[in-house]
C-alpha cells in the first residue's frame, strides 16, 4: 500500500509532462482526469477480485503500472514519438488502473479477515497509501537525486510493480480460527502498525523540514533514506512476534488436548458406596452440546441469503433489486446500486472528495501562479502525503472509537470532513501571503480522512458479500468530482485567465507554454469548489439521518454471533476449541485454501 499511491504525486511532474508534450491548462487537465478515472475506475478489479484469488489481481496490477507508466516515462523523455492526447490518456490509465487492482487486492482481502476491525485496518492501510507521495519523494531524491521529473516517472513505473511482485503471495484470506483464535484477534498488532506508521511520518516530515533549510548532496539523499527502508521494513517485525504467539498458542493448546486424553481417574467418595468419575459433568455437558448443534448449524433463511446467488442468476437480481434487505445485510450488487443510501453518499464524495483532488492536482500550478519557488512546491506536495496520512489513520481510528463508545454516525464524521475542507479552498481562493502551507495541510488531511470514511460506510451499510464491486463503485465518485471541478471549472478558468494575461513561460527543452500570475488564476474556480462542498455537506446529513438508528444499535453484532455459533471459532476465553484445535484449524485451512486457489 505504501508503493500504490503514485497518482497523489502527479502534480510534482505536470510541469514537466505539460511543457514537453505542449499542452495548455485545460489538455493537462484532462491528463489528469483520465489519471483520477484510472486510480479509482475499480469496477473490473473488484468482478476479477470476486472470482479469483487475490494473487491474480496483484498480477495484474502489477503488469498494468509497469506497462502504462513506462509507455508514459518514454513519451515525456522523448524517446518515442510525440503521442496524440488520447494515446497518452490510455497510457496514463492503465498506469493509474494498477492502483485500484492493488488496493482491492489488498484492502478488501484485509477487511474480509478482520470485519469486526474495519475501520482500524482501512484507516491503517489507506494510511500508507497516504504517505506514499513523500516516500516517493525521499526515494526519488535518493534514486536519481531529484534532478529531473522525468525520473520520477520512471521511478512509478518499476517500483510498484516490484513490490506487487514481492508480495504477491502474501495477501490471501485467512481461515477462521487464525483470525479468530486467541492472540490473533488483539488489538495490539494493530496498534503496533499505527505507532510505526506514525514513527514514518514523523521522519518524513523532519525530512521536510530539514532538506527545505539544508542543501543536500545526492550521497547525503543516498544515506538518509536508510532510515526510511528500515521504517517501512518494520511492520514484519510485529507479523513475526504475532506468528510466534499463535505457534505458542496452538502448542498449548495441544497440551492441553493431550492431557484431556489420559484415562479419567476413579475417586470413591468417602461415607457412601457410589463411585463417580471425575469428568462426569464435563462429558455431560458434551452431550447437550452436541444434542443442541443440528439447531445451531442451520441458518435461518434471511432476504440476503435468498439473493446470494445473484452472480449466477441475473433474471432474480433484477426482481429483487427494489426489495433490500436490512441495513447491514449483505445486498446484492444491484440492490446496492439503486439505493437511496448508496446515491446519497456518491454525491456527498463528489462534491467532497473531488474538490480536495482538484487542489493536489493543481497544486504546482496554485504554487507558481502565487509566486512560490519549485522547492516550496515540492514541499507542499510531501506535505499533503504526510497529512493525507494523518487523515486516515485519525478518520480510521477515531470514527471506531467514537462509533463503539458514543453510537455517533460515520456520515456525521463524513460531514464535518466536509466543512473543514472548505477552509483550505478558501485560503487558496483569496491567496492569502505564505498561506499555502496551511491550505496544503488542511486538503490533504481532509481528502485522507474522507476515504476510510466513506469505504466504512459501504461495508457497514451494504454488507461485505459483494464488498470488492461496491468499495471500487464508491470510489468511481472521485474521478467524477475531478472532470466536474477539475477539468470544466480550474482548468477552463485558469487557461482563460492566462490568454487574458498572455504570459509564455519557457518549460522543458525550451518550449513555450502559456501560464497564469496571479491570485485570479484560481479565485472564481475555488469559490465555486467551496460551495459545492458546502452543498455535499448538506447531502451527507440526509444519509446521517437515514442511517441515525441504524448506527444506534450494534452494527456488529452479527459478527458476535457468527463467532460464537461457527465452527472452528474461538470459544468464551478467546482461545481455540481445546477439544479440537488441530482438526479446526486443518479444516479452515483447507477451506481457506480453496478459496485462494479458486480460479488459479
């Protein structure tokens, strides 16, 4: 996840990408937007993700970003011909399709293996894909010495790729009763995930800091991105003493089984001639358990259950789809699509997140029209990575804390997200002097904290049956929001401004292009930005409202319930079955097997 947010740095190399190919305000807009459809258009990594393991849709993303973005790095380096924009478009598509595979085959996967957990765990991946812009900026200045742009390019093409390669076969799903057993469920590795993540940040932003007063040799970049490898290589650590807890686990509990087994003892009770046996009560009690298990074993038909099957049986889809089942349930993917809830909260994101996306992508642009040097615009492009960062972990972490304690909505969180971000546009808007700085960490927190929200949302509204299709469908709002606000407001503003204006700078290998001074380039475009976040602010109180009682009750307590009736689960003190723990854990290992093998 750390190596899968290359799209967030876009707006470090769009100088280059504008002057070598020639383009105006508006045509690199429309890069952009092709960009933003890429990263977030997931429709086709979620069907594949449903039918196959998730090895191959980190195969395939792997395989789209290193083909897409190469085909990119050799148009802007000049060595291929000049494509036409629509070339160009499909390269950088495909280059940015490779991070919705990633982000499917990773997230959903662990959401799937820890659904009692999802806000933390969506907060803590979506976290590092925040700060993945200012690792990509440490390591470019380490690789290639931040000579020039076009290196950048390079550098997302191979890297996210490699690390897809890496890994591939890490990410899979678990089987119940390592997920479920004991020290696996606690909340301690998340935790540990959550201070090293912080750990990251906090040397990120020192580098910020010092690299913005001291001029630094490439050997200096070479020898301070040592730190930064070994932070991210520390997470390992945590999987390797969480596996040792469980091998110890299972060990006892093996122990333990092993005594169960020794002959029972015979203990005459003294004053009377009846001769019990000491594990009477316990074989008892067996017996009723096992007479009770034909009841516990069959689930009761539910409306979601009778539409399960609607990947095969598209005619019961259609006729089911205006008939939802309960909040919470698992909807199909058409009962999903249609519904009030789901259209609401699409709105509410294109309004929100596609306001936030349209200053990251200017931002080179805002910093040169109000006269900031390029080292302050790279700047403000690691600060929002870092507080994008932020966003996340915080909306992640917080909202579960605030849901479990206070019952307080997550669209009510959505909401002040919202109004929040507003004040970074404004700032951009009236160019208020060395406010830049701000503005750039107030967006990048807000556009951080609106994602875990929102996927949040999803799973716990819609269910997690079909849950790869509907997370990659809500984040479809983004590219939306950034063709609206990004290419037909900024970008038609900005180049009006700039033919107004009639000043030709002089970019890459000394070509011309039109650019825009001034605090007007982007005033009127960033005012409307803000009322229409504004207005998805007073949308998203409608799904507060709808979903108000929902989010009193226990929005988790079917997974409480699956736990405690499903075979395999952990039992009352969190531990494996002791009667039967290898047998359990054999069998979910197969199933698990099974379904990451499936389609293999």
């Amino acid at each position: 996840m750390s190596a899968s947010g290359a799209t967030y740095i876009f707006s470090t190399y769009s100088n280059t990408l504008k002057s070598s190919l020639g383009y105006d305000q508006r045509t690199l807009n429309t890069v952009s937007f092709f960009k933003d459809l890429g990263a977030n258009l997931g429709v086709f990594s979620g069907l594949i993700n449903e039918v196959t393991p998730p090895w191959v849709v980190l195969a395939i993303g792997a395989a789209m970003n290193l083909s897409g973005y190469l085909m990119v790095y050799l148009a802007v380096s000049g060595h291929t011909s000049r494509p036409p924009l629509w070339l160009l478009c499909v390269y950088i598509f495909v280059g940015a399709n490779s991070q919705s595979f990633a982000n499917t085959g990773a997230l959903v996967t662990c959401v799937k293996n820890f659904p009692e957990s999802r806000g933390v765990v969506i907060g803590i991946l979506k976290g590092f894909v925040g700060l993945s812009g200012a690792v990509y900026t440490q390591l470019y200045l380490a690789f290639y010495g931040g000579e020039d742009a076009e290196s950048l390019i390079l550098l997302i093409a191979w890297l996210p790729a490699a690390m897809s390669v890496v890994f591939v076969h890490t990410i899979r799903y678990m089987p119940l009763p390592r997920r479920r057993g004991g020290q696996e469920t606690s909340s301690d590795p998340f935790f540990c995930f959550l201070y090293l993540s912080i750990a990251l940040a906090s040397f990120l932003l020192v580098m910020i800091v010092v690299q913005k007063q001291v001029t630094f040799s490439r050997d200096a970049y070479g020898l301070a991105a040592l730190p930064l490898f070994i932070l991210l290589l520390m997470p390992l650590g945590v999987v390797v003493k969480q596996e040792y807890k469980i091998f110890r686990e299972r060990q006892l509990d093996a122990a333990l089984l092993a005594a169960d087994d020794t002959p029972p003892s015979i203990t005459v009770v003294s004053g009377a001639d009846d001769v019990q046996l000491s594990n009477t009560k316990k074989t008892e009690q067996d017996n009723k358990k096992t007479e009770q298990e034909p009841e516990t074993l069959t689930p009761a038909p539910t409306s979601s259950s009778s539409s399960s099957s609607c990947m095969g049986r598209f005619g019961g889809c259609v006729k089911t789809m205006f008939r939802p089942p309960a909040r919470g349930e698992d909807y199909t993917i058409l009962q999903a699509l249609v519904s009030i809830d789901m259209l609401v909260l699409f709105i509410a994101t294109i309004c929100g997140v596609g306001g936030t996306l349209t200053a990251i992508d200017n931002m080179g642009q805002i910093g040169q029209s109000l006269g900031y040097p390029s080292k302050s615009i790279n700047t403000f492009v690691s600060l929002i990575s870092i507080w994008n960062y932020a966003g996340r972990v915080t909306a992640g972490y917080a909202s579960e804390i605030i849901l479990a304690k206070h019952r307080v909505p997550r669209p009510l969180l959505l909401t002040f997200v919202l109004l929040l971000a507003c004040a970074g546009h404004l700032l951009i808007a009236f160019g208020v002097t060395q406010s830049l700085y701000a503005a750039s960490v107030i967006i990048g927190f807000c556009f951080g904290a609106q994602w875990p929200l929102v996927f949040a949302i999803i799973s716990e509204v819609f269910g997690l049956k079909y849950y790869s299709t509907l997370y990659n469908f809500g984040g479809m709002a983004s590219p939306v929001g950034s063709y609206v606000l990004n290419v037909r407001v900024a970008g038609r503003m900005y180049d009006a401004e700039a033919a107004r204006q009639r000043n030709v700078g002089v970019g890459v290998g000394g070509k011309h292009d039109r650019v825009c001074l001034g605090v007007e380039c982007f005033k009127r475009s960033f005012l409307l930005i803000t009322a229409a976040t504004v207005a998805g602010a007073a949308v998203s109180l409608v799904l507060v409202w709808r979903t108000w009682r929902f989010y009193k009750g226990d929005i988790y307590a079917r997974f409480r319930e699956e736990q405690a009736e499903g075979g395999g689960g952990a039992g009352e003190d969190g531990r494996l079955p002791v009667g039967q723990p290898e047998a359990a854990a054999a069998a979910a290992e197969e199933e698990a097997a099974a379904v990451n093998g499936r389609k293999g």
